[in-house]
C-alpha cells in the first residue's frame, strides 16, 4: 500500500464525520434506501432441501484450506484429501475476469468433492476496480456508485445462475473476488462500496450468502470503515476472506479490521500465496487459506461410553487382578461395551474382568495376558470403524483416536472430540514412531497400526 493511500486512511480514521463523507454517504445517513435482506439465513453448514442434487457450501469448518486457478481433476483432489492437510478448497465459478479454464469443474465433480468430504468456496470473478493495483482488467466497474450497485446486483444473479447450474444449493456463500486496488481516490472507494452493497442485497434476495474476498489493505479495510462509521449505509457481506501473506494460520486480523461483524466464525485468511505443494504424487500451485466458517469445528457433546465412567482418563496405567480404581472402571467399560463382558463397571480387577481381557486379546491378536497393558488400552480405545480425520473433523470417531494417541504416546490429550493442530501434532508423531507416512491425518494405515495396538 502506498504512503499517499496510508496518510489517507488514516485522515479517515480521525473523524467520524469526515470519514463518512469521504465513504460517499450523508453525515446523516438516509438509512432507509438500503434494501432490507429478504432472505431467510439458512444455518451454515445444514443439508440442502434437495440433498440427493445439490450441496450448500461451505458447511461448518474451521482448518486448512486451498485455492487454485484451475479446479483439479479428480484423481488428484482425491490424492490430496488422504495425503494433504487440507479439507477446503476454494473453486472458480464463474465471472468475466475468470481467466483459467475449468475442464474439471461440473455440477457431478462438485456433488463428488461434498460427499468425500470437501468444503467447497465458491469465488466468482467479476468486473475488477478502475484503480486496480499493479494491473488492469478487461471489465472493470463504472465509478458511478448507483450504476456500481446494480452492476453487482447483476454479477449476484450472474454467480447464483452459474452455481445453480454446478449443484450449488441455495444457503451456500458465494465470494466475490475483488482484487486490490488504491483506497485513496474516493470515487474508487466509493463505487467499490456500492458494487460489493448490490451483490450482497441481490445474493440475500435470492436466498445465497455473501462472502467478499480481497486484499486486507484494499476492500475488506474499506468495508470495516463503512461498518464502523456509518452503519446501514451499505450492505455489508456476511463473511470476508481476507489475502494477507503473513505466513500466519489464523484468522487474526491487525487494525484494519476492527468491526465485531466478522467473528464468530466468518472470516478466512489467505495467508501465503503462488506456492507450489506437491502431495501423493501430484503437485499444484496454489493459496493457502485458514477457513472458519459456519458453526466452525464445534463438537457436540458426547454421552459417557458407560454410565458413571468416565474413559478419558489424564494416563492409561498398566493393570492386573486385585486393581482397583477408575482406570478399572474405564477398562471395563471398553470391554462391555465391545462385548467381551456382560458384567457392568464396578472398578475392581477380579476374575471376570480378566477373563474378559484375555477374550479381548485373543480376538485382537495381542499377547494373551490376561493383564491390560499399553497396547490392549490402545487397541480397546481404538476400535471400531476407520474414517480418515483431518484437522477440523470433529465427532465421536476423533475422540477414540485422541484417547488411543495419549495411551500409545504416554501423553495428556485433551479429548474434545475435534482435530486441532494440536491433535494433527500427535498424529504425526505417532506416524514418524512408527514409521508411517507422515501427513498428520488419521488415516486407513494410520488406524490399522493403533488398533493393532499401537
């Protein structure tokens, strides 16, 4: 950003009343000629109505995300949801400023990327700022504010129409695409206000969301403004996505976002750019983004295994016949509850419970011991179905494999029922223990290896 556009934004900053005008409103705004937002917000992250056809975007998310110019075949985004940590994936959908083919992208790729479990970004491309920062495009926006409007307005209907046809259900966000360009000439800021208000109101009557992404110095920093100093003048986007190359993994912001609007899980950060990651074979130039969206990564709460017992325990001792305690307690409950027992829970190690360990052992290969040492607590918390988990899974699968990783690695987990980084973390260090590929995802291997006891 260049000294003039700084010295400017902060001469916006100084005075509310100042800066309302130089946003192209009345120091008393007419509140009243902006559209009210007739559209019912569907949660985030719920099914479409037609959910057998369509799939709303992006659901609930929060964790690594990508965009790439050209939407990659199918063999390889099904290489890079095993191998990669990513599990958003922004696509081009439309827009006369869209200028990478898109042989891959149909409605039947996209229904496909839903149902192996991708969170979809739609991002259409459409006419660019006339003050547009180190380049220029074929179809830029007039600098007249109410022709600005309703040009987004009609780039809105055009983005709904091109979704529609790509099995994008209605509730799903749509992000407009507005490359940088210099704050300084009002005219410039203004229009760009106006343009980014139409498409929200259009995309709000016709029952979409609205996502703005764009460089954190160029329209997100404009629109925090309009929020703050002269709210209701423009339509504000209900999620932005903000290009700030920081390197950073979050959704972080410095003081050119300052409005509350945007938290709460409503925010991506593109935080590094033009790279090229290669995964399973297969390697792409790319963005990489931090994405919390919808509900974000939230699990819900999750009933006891057994009533009373508690199987998240802070270590998983070893134990033998004459034990007592709550690690009894939660030994037997596993056992129960995989049918080894009938017995209930009463956390003393006797007869019947190691009679019910040496059933367990033999039917899960281990040493016959009739003792629970560590690989029988990894096998027994592990058991059970072998979903691939990545950062942002949530659910009763990832707190088996978080209490299986602290009982193999002799470590306190925070079992939540979400995969963090943190969690991811542990992953991998199982992984390079055993010798495993290294991508820090739970995967099929990742799995067989825990419940063969780790």
């Amino acid at each position: 950003m260049s000294r003039h556009t700084l010295t400017r934004l902060a001469a916006l900053l100084g005075t509310a009343a100042l800066s309302v005008t130089l946003l192209g409103v009345p120091a008393q705004a007419d509140t009243a000629r902006v559209d009210p937002v007739r559209y019912d917000p569907v949660r985030p992250g719920a099914p479409a109505s037609k959910a057998a056809t369509t799939v709303r975007v992006p659901g609930s998310f929060t964790g690594y995300g990508f965009d790439a110019c050209t939407a990659p075949s199918q063999a390889v985004m099904d290489r890079w949801r095993e191998a990669s940590p990513y599990s958003a994936v922004g696509i081009y959908t439309g827009g006369v400023n869209r200028t990478c083919p898109q042989p891959a992208l149909t409605a039947d790729w996209v229904r496909t990327q839903a149902r192996r479990g991708w969170h979809l970004l739609p991002i259409h491309v459409g006419p660019q700022s006339s003050c547009a920062v180190n380049r220029e495009f074929p179809v830029e926006m007039s600098l007249d504010r109410t022709t600005a409007e309703q040009q987004g307005r009609t780039e809105a209907r055009t983005a709904v129409t091109a979704a529609r046809a790509l099995a994008i259900a209605g509730g799903s966000t749509l992000y407009y695409d507005l490359e940088d360009y210099d704050l300084g000439p009002d005219d410039c800021r203004q229009a760009a206000l106006s343009f980014l208000s139409g498409w929200t109101k259009q995309l709000h009557g016709l029952g979409f969301r609205s996502g703005v992404y764009s460089s954190i110095g160029a329209a997100i920093t404009s629109l925090d403004l309009a929020d703050r100093v002269s709210a209701g003048s423009y339509a504000m986007p209900d999620d932005i996505w903000f290009a700030w190359g920081n390197g950073r993994a979050d959704t972080r912001t410095d003081s050119r976002v300052q409005s509350k609007r945007w938290d709460g899980h409503r925010r991506i950060h593109q935080y590094r750019l033009d790279i090229v990651q290669s995964y399973a074979g297969s390697a792409i130039k790319i963005d990489q983004n931090w994405v919390d969206v919808g509900r974000g990564s939230v699990a819900s709460r999750s009933p006891r295994l057994c009533r009373g017992v508690n199987v998240d325990l802070r270590r998983y001792p070893a134990l033998r016949r004459g034990k007592r305690g709550a690690a009894v307690e939660a030994v037997e409950c596993l056992l129960r509850k995989q049918r080894f027992t009938r017995v209930k829970p009463d956390g003393r190690y006797d007869a019947r419970t190691v009679r019910a360990v040496r059933k367990a052992q033999r039917r899960l290969d281990l040493k016959v011991t009739g003792r629970v040492d560590r690989r029988t607590w990894v096998a027994l918390l592990s058991r059970g179905t072998r979903p691939l988990l990545k950062v942002g899974e949530t659910g009763p699968n990832v707190r088996r494999a978080q209490r299986a990783l602290g009982a193999t690695l002799g470590v306190r987990v925070r079992v939540d029922g979400v995969v963090t980084v943190r969690t991811a973390a542990l992953v991998r260090r199982f992984q390079k223990r055993e010798r495993l590929p290294q991508t820090a995802n739970v995967t099929d291997v990742t799995w067989r290896r825990l419940q063969a006891g780790g």
